[in-house]
C-alpha cells in the first residue's frame, strides 16, 4: 500500500531568507560607490521595507481637483488623529511637478491591515484601477521626467513591461488638454509575450490612441516606415528610454528574494546585453533626440561601463547630457570614475592586465574600469545614482544621452528597397560585403519566432544576434573546421561530377550507333513504301511508331544517367520535362512525403508574422457600410474618418487609432508582431429600440472621440451627475429641466452626458464626460465601478456612503413586503460590466410583474423602471471593461 504524505494538501508557509549576502557586502563596500561613513546606514535602509509612494495621473484639471480631494478629505483626517497611533505625515516629492507624487511613510502591507487607513486603502486602490493614480516607485519616476516629452515626439519604450514608465510617458504626450489627440505616439516594446499583455492592462487605464505595444528583442528591434514607398525613409524616434534589464540588487527592498540569489557574476553576464541594447536604441534615436538608459541596479559593471563603452565605441556621435538643474530636491551621486571588479572566490582587478586568461575570456574587456583621463572625456559625472538612504527609496541609476551626428557604423539601410525582411534578396548591402567570410552567412533574416536576426551561418545554421556575435563565432575553432570540412566537400564533389560526365559521355555511344543503324533502317523501309504507297500506307505509320518509341528509349537512358546532374542544375527545368506514367507532369505529381524532403543550405528562413494568439489589425475602408448609419445617428464630423477604426476579425468592436498609429501597422505588417493598440470606441449592441443605428458608445474611447460628436449629447449639472451616477436607472424627470429637454427631444439609444463647470454650477472645476443609455422613461450609465466612484468623487459624494446606505435601506425592509414597482434602486454594487447589468435587469423584469407594466403604459411619466426592460431586451452587450486582447483569445 502507498503510503500518503501527511504534509499533502496543507498550505505551505512562505518564509523569507535572510536580509544578507557576504558576497553583496564586500562587493559594494570594496568598490566604493557608498561613502565609508554612510555604509551602515544604507545597509539598514536596504533591509527596510519601501514606503508607499503613488502619483496622481489624468488631465491637468482633473489631477488638480483630485489633490484637493486627497489634502481635505485624507490627509488632513491622519495627522490630525489622536488615537495613540502612529500619524500619517504624507510628504510631496520635491522634484516631481506640481505636487502630484506623493511619499507616505507605511508599507503597503501596513496601510492595508490598519482600519484607521482602511478608507485610505480603498481611495488608493479604486483611483488606481481607473486609471487616475499610479502606484509606482518614487526612483521609477525620474527617467520619464528627464526625456523631456512634447506631444508631437516619436517616442520609443525598449524594454517596456510592467508599463509604469510607458503610462508615465502617454500621460506626458498628452499634457496638452487642449489637444485631445497628439500628433506624436509611444511604442512600447518587451521580449517577453506575457509580459506584454499584462503591460496591456496597465497602458490601458491611460485611454490613449496614441500608443501602440510590439513584441521583440530589444537588441535586434526591426526597423519601421512611414509609408510602402520603396524609398520609405526608417522611422527614427525623437526621445526613446531603454530601460534596460538588469541584475536588479536596487529593489532588494521591494524584492527581498534577491539577498539570497545575489551573485557576483549576474552583472558581468548582463553587460553584453545591456550594451546590445543600448546600441540599437542609439541606431534608432534621431539626430539630435535623447535617450535615457536607466537600470535599477548599483553596479558599475551594469551602469558607467556600458556607458562608457558605447561612448568610446560612437566616437562622439553622442555625449553625456547634464541634468542636475532637472531635478531639485533630489539628493543623489554623480557617476564614478572609478571601479573594481571581483571574482567569485573574491580576487580584485582593477585592469584587463591583472586578470588571469581564464577569467578574461569569460567576459568583454569593457567591465574593466578606464583610466581617469578617459572618464573625464566621457564626463560620467553626469551620470545620476540614487542610493536607498539618500530620501528613503530604492537604488537607481540615471544617464541621459544627446545624439549629435549619426553613428560611424551607420550601414546606409535607411529605405525599404534595401531591407532584408522586405526584399530576401537584397542581403548584403556595400559594408557587408567587405566583412571577411561574409560568403558563408546570410544577413537580415527571421528565426522560426519572427524575431529579426543579424546573421544565420550558412554552415551550421547559427543564429547570430549582433556583430559582436558574428565576430566571435567566425573567429572560433568549430566555424573554422565546418570551413574546411565543406571545401573538402566541394573539391570531392567537383572530382565526382567530373567522373560522371566522363561515364556519361562513354554511355552516350551506344544509343548513337543504335539511332544511326534506326535511322537507315527507316530510311530503306521508307522507299519501299514510296513504291508501295497505294497498298502499304498503315505500314509506315507503324514504322513511325517505332522510330519514336526509339527516340523515347534513348532519351530515357540519356535522362537517366544524367538525372541527378539535371536536378541540381536546374531543378525547375528539369520537372517541367519529366512525364508521369500517366501522362501528368510534375507539377500535377503529389508532393514527396515529408521524410524524404531535403532543405536546400540557401533556403531562406520563413516570417511567422502574427503569435498564436494574436488575429490581424484590419481597418475599415472609406466606403465601409457600417459606418454612415453610425454616423448619422450621432451626428459624427467628417474630421473622425472611418479609416482610422480599426477592429480584429469581426466587426464587433470597433477601435479608434491614431493616424500616426495607423500608418505604422499598415506600413510594418509584414515585420512587426503587434500586440495591442486603439481604445474602444463603439459596440455592436442591437436593439429593437434603436433600428437605426446597432453600434452604442464606449467609456474606453469616448475621450479621445468626444470632440467629433455633435449629435446624441446632454448637458448635466452637478446633480444631474449624482443622480444618474448613484442610481441604476433614474427617471428622467428627475434631471435638471434643461437636461429633460435634452434627453426628451432625442430617440431612445446610446447618449453622452457632458458636464461643463459654469459661474451657476463651478464645481467641481473639471469636465466631466461619460456615456450611458436614453430609455422610454428614464436613463442610465454605462460606466465601471472605478470610473463611477472616481466621478462621484470628484462631485464631492463617496460611493462607500451611498453603498452603507443601501445596505441600511435593505435591513430595515421588512423581508416578507415585496418592493413596489417602479421604485428608484440606488446603486447596490455598481458596475460596467453588462454582465451584471443584464441579471440587475432579469431580476427588475420578474419583480415587476403584469401589474407594473400596465402602470407604465397608463402613464408613463410616473414609470419608473420602464429603461431596465429597454436595456435588458437589446441583446447581449460586451463587457465594458474588456481589454483588446481578451476579444481575440
């Protein structure tokens, strides 16, 4: 009998290790990056815990009522307590603008088993899933900051999962209030698949047309173009931050796992990478644009050293930009010049010389430090490392760069007509071919992932990521062996096929005595017949016959010895002339079964365009049937041009993009795995109701798109807002008597409600924009839990309080009285998903009974459910919290 584990199925506790590695303390502590007298503090600070930091995002109106929001009603209600516990004493980042970062000195894990910071707790986390707050560590701020943004800049995120700083950086595109839809976009870029669709979810709260996410190698990212012209230029970016990874010992607070996983070597073997990296963004970076390299990571190996080697490597195509005056408050270390490098065993180096060969031909010469005349060329003092004790935070590094000519290595590839992915045939452009033993590689093809590669060896089918990695591997002893193996190879193939023709042309004499003696032969038979014509006619048609079947059998034996040659000569030529038993030739032959299929050495690789997961962006045509009764129904401008709704297989959602946005993915298809891109604008919701449109509005979209609405609009007040806000379906006598105007001159359908602060309503001091549904008799919103609490926030009522009274409402109910039709049902548990819209609605439709409807007909001015049949009876709506990707899984 098998015996069972008693443990099996018990929770198993999660215990952490502890908060010390020897390795990491004599590491930092012989470098030196730490004052002497500073080190036992940082050491303390890096066992700590991080504070809990957020950034208020949105417009700038809107931010600013939210910080009054936050000062009033939260902050002031913490330090003022008197309750014996610690205060809360919240701190505004100094160097972050207008106050909206903000530092408090709990952890999370603090703030959320406090019930005194429970309100708190629930503020952060609604705000954030609307989108109008960022939890974000207060050192991953400082790199967006220092890119400098405008809304017109072509920006590039490299490595950009989670997608903190590529929210940070669409928030900063669209700074501009006034410009609803920027000119310039975002491309936010991560290796990895998954990491990529949880960015998904975080760009999403940003509700940006203007950003698209890819998914490809950092070191290897394709070039894009702005149209298909063949003299297409490739899309440089104006500001691009590269992010790079790293070995990660600067979020040791955050990460406590990384103490005991802390190994000398992590920042030697990421090195090449990040300089791999660092390379492409600075090919792809504009001539007089600027790229920030960051890493979250103390080690000089992994910050001044790539630094240093691509400054040294460009040759003053790029410098160094000083940035101290950006950032005031901020207490940091300029970069070092210098540093040491430690083996595992805890052996120094300071230069390549003192190293062992052993240890050197494991890592690049560039993790050395330089002498001091090279660093001060390079001006690494303007390098930013930001230490964990320094303000109470994580340990970072800053460098920002300013492209000023183009790179010296620049190949001349700036067009589509000499790209390897779009034209296989053009593979080596002139720098190429002067490489030493290009013959045997080809350049610029795809891997079986779709991922670019630099070079694919020709011998043993390498994949080759960089130059560097073409160097070593044409330099190494196995590339160098396959070299002379395949040119022994050729020499023995070239002796074989000589022996061939020779046998070949010694069978050939036989069939040719063999025709002469055939041909006179008929020649003789063919006078007979002359003298006989009249009588032996169907003999010569017999000789004929045989004359032919003759020729046949001398080809086949000709084609027979020589078939292996023919083939490989010219393998087109020869299947057009072969002939099947039944008289089919060889392109209506059946293929040869897999086993026996032989791939040439010059076969190119194959594009996998698209993932597994992942169906086409397709846009909708300028003469789109769908499109005039969506337009006429809410009176759309011609400024929103069908071109740029976008939708995946079906048109079932439709999606806004930019135009930007949309000439990228028509332009780069063939090359470019998308992921994500467009906000949701419009879904099909058909109703008996509405015949003549079956598309309603989005909240995703509604945003960007508002502007180009003429039609189906209603202006609110203040309280118009709560009404319909905090109750699920309000009659619409209970709106302000210019919003019943509104609301009762137009059909029943898909509405945008529209706030605008006045002299008679100034608060909140923010537009407020939402979509909803305009019933027979009342109205509703089709906004998500988040989103409602954060408007009604903003309209100075607390979705928790309306909920408490809710619940107060339903126990004082005496449970045996059954509710009486047509009366107002505040908000129980708000929500946009329809989902939970359409079974709030089954459960009105069987309460109400025949008696309700017979009221509503009557007089339909005191009904007061009528809209939750209208809504429930139009079909199936989509989620309104749906991302993009999910539709297509």
């Amino acid at each position: 009998m098998k015996r069972q584990n008693p443990e099996l199925g018990k929770p198993k506790s999660y215990t952490l290790g502890p908060k010390s590695n020897e390795a990491f303390e004599t590491f930092y502590k012989g470098i030196g990056i730490v004052p002497e007298d500073e080190w036992e503090i940082f050491l303390e600070t890096m066992r700590h815990q991080l504070p809990t930091t957020f950034r208020i995002t949105g417009s700038r109106d809107q931010a600013e009522e939210l910080l009054k929001i936050i000062k009033g009603q939260y902050f002031s209600k913490f330090i003022s307590r008197d309750d014996g516990t610690p205060k809360l004493e919240p701190k505004s980042l100094p160097w972050y603008p207008s106050e909206l970062a903000w530092q408090l000195d709990f952890t999370k894990k603090q703030i959320k088993n406090d019930n005194t910071l429970k309100s708190l707790h629930g503020f952060l986390i609604s705000e954030t899933e609307s989108g109008n707050i960022s939890r974000q560590e207060a050192v991953s701020m400082l790199p967006p900051l220092l890119m400098d943004v405008q809304p017109h800049h072509k920006v590039l995120d490299m490595c950009a999962a989670p997608g903190s700083k590529t929210a940070q950086l669409i928030e900063m595109l669209h700074s501009d209030d006034n410009v609803p839809v920027p000119s310039g976009y975002v491309v936010a870029n991560d290796m990895d698949n998954k990491r990529c669709y949880l960015m998904t979810h975080q760009v999403k709260r940003i509700q940006s047309p203007n950003c698209m996410i890819i998914n490809h190698d950092a070191r290897i990212l394709p070039n894009m173009f702005t149209s298909n012209d063949e003299d297409a230029e490739v899309i440089k970016y104006d500001r691009i931050l590269c992010d790079v990874p790293c070995s990660g010992d600067g979020t040791m607070r955050k990460n406590p796992d990384i103490w005991t996983k802390w190994h000398v070597n992590g920042g030697y073997n990421l090195h090449r990478i990040q300089k791999k990296v660092l390379q492409r963004g600075l090919e792809l970076l504009a001539v007089g644009g600027r790229l920030v390299y960051s890493t979250c990571s103390l080690n000089p190996v992994e910050d001044e050293a790539v630094i240093l080697a691509l400054i040294k490597q460009c040759k003053g195509a790029i410098e160094l930009v000083d940035v101290s005056d950006k950032l005031p408050g901020l207490n940091y270390s300029k970069g070092t010049y210098s540093w040491k490098v430690m083996t595992k065993k805890g052996e120094w180096y300071e230069t390549e010389e003192q190293a062992p060969e052993h240890f050197k031909s494991l890592w690049d010469s560039t993790i050395y430090p330089p002498i001091i005349t090279e660093a001060q060329d390079a001006k690494l003092e303007r390098c930013i490392r930001v230490l964990p004790h320094q303000q109470n935070t994580g340990a970072f590094f800053i460098a920002v760069i300013h492209k000023t000519q183009e790179l010296p290595w620049s190949s001349g590839r700036v067009n589509r007509r000499v790209d390897p992915i779009i034209n296989p045939k053009v593979r080596l452009d002139e720098a190429e071919k002067k490489i030493k033993g290009s013959e045997h590689f080809t350049f610029g093809v795809r891997n079986h992932g779709g991922l670019y590669t630099y070079a694919r060896c020709n011998l043993c089918n390498a994949k080759l990521q960089g130059r560097n990695d073409y160097n070593s591997h044409l330099a190494g002893r196995k590339h160098k062996k396959e070299v002379e193996d395949r040119k022994l190879l050729e020499e023995k193939e070239s002796l074989t096929q000589k022996s061939d023709e020779v046998k070949t042309e010694n069978s050939d004499t036989a069939p040719v005595a063999m025709e002469t003696q055939n041909t006179d032969t008929i020649k003789t038979e063919d006078t007979v017949d002359k003298q006989n014509e009249n009588d032996n006619s169907d003999r010569t048609e017999n000789v004929d016959k045989v004359k032919d079947n003759s020729e046949k059998s001398d080809s086949n034996v000709n084609t027979d010895n020589k078939n292996e040659v023919l083939k490989s000569e010219d393998p087109q030529k020869s299947g057009d002339n072969e002939t099947g038993a039944a008289g089919q030739t060889a392109d209506d032959k059946p293929p040869p079964a897999k086993k026996m299929r032989m791939e040439s050495k010059e076969e190119e690789i194959k594009v996998v365009m698209f993932g597994h997961k992942e169906d086409p962006f397709l846009f909708c045509s300028k003469n789109d049937p769908i499109w005039p009764s969506i337009q006429q129904f809410y009176e759309i401008s011609e400024d929103l041009g069908i071109e740029q709704i976008m939708y995946r297989n079906m048109k079932r959602i439709l999606y806004y993009v930019s135009k930007p946005i949309r000439n990228l993915v028509i332009c780069n298809s063939e090359r470019v795995k998308f992921i994500n891109l467009g906000v949701k604008c419009f879904s099909n919701a058909p109703s008996p109701l509405v015949p003549d449109c079956d598309f309603r509005l989005s909240q995703d979209g509604l945003l960007a798109i508002h502007q180009h609405i003429r039609g189906r609009r209603v202006s609110l007040t203040k309280q118009d807002i709560i009404t319909i806000l905090s109750q699920e379906n309000p009659f619409i006598c209970k709106l302000s008597p210019s919003a019943q105007e509104s609301v009762y001159a137009m059909d029943p359908g898909s509405t945008l409600f529209h706030f605008k602060p006045s002299e008679s309503d100034p608060e909140p001091n923010v537009e407020i924009i939402f979509c909803g549904w305009r019933g027979k008799t009342s109205v509703r919103s089709f906004v998500g839990k988040d989103e409602r609490s954060h408007y009604l926030r903003l309209c100075g009522v607390e979705l928790t309080d309306i909920q408490a009274q809710v619940q107060e409402m339903k126990l004082s109910r005496d449970s045996n009285t059954s509710s009486v039709a047509g009366t107002e049902t505040p908000v129980g548990v708000p929500s946009g998903d329809e989902a939970e819209v359409e079974q709030w609605n089954k459960e009105t439709e069987e309460s109400r009974g025949a008696e309700a409807d017979e009221i509503e007909e009557g007089n339909g001015s005191e009904s007061l459910n009528g809209e939750s049949n209208d809504a429930g009876n139009e079909g199936k709506l989509e989620s309104e919290g749906q991302a993009n990707v999910d539709e297509t899984k």
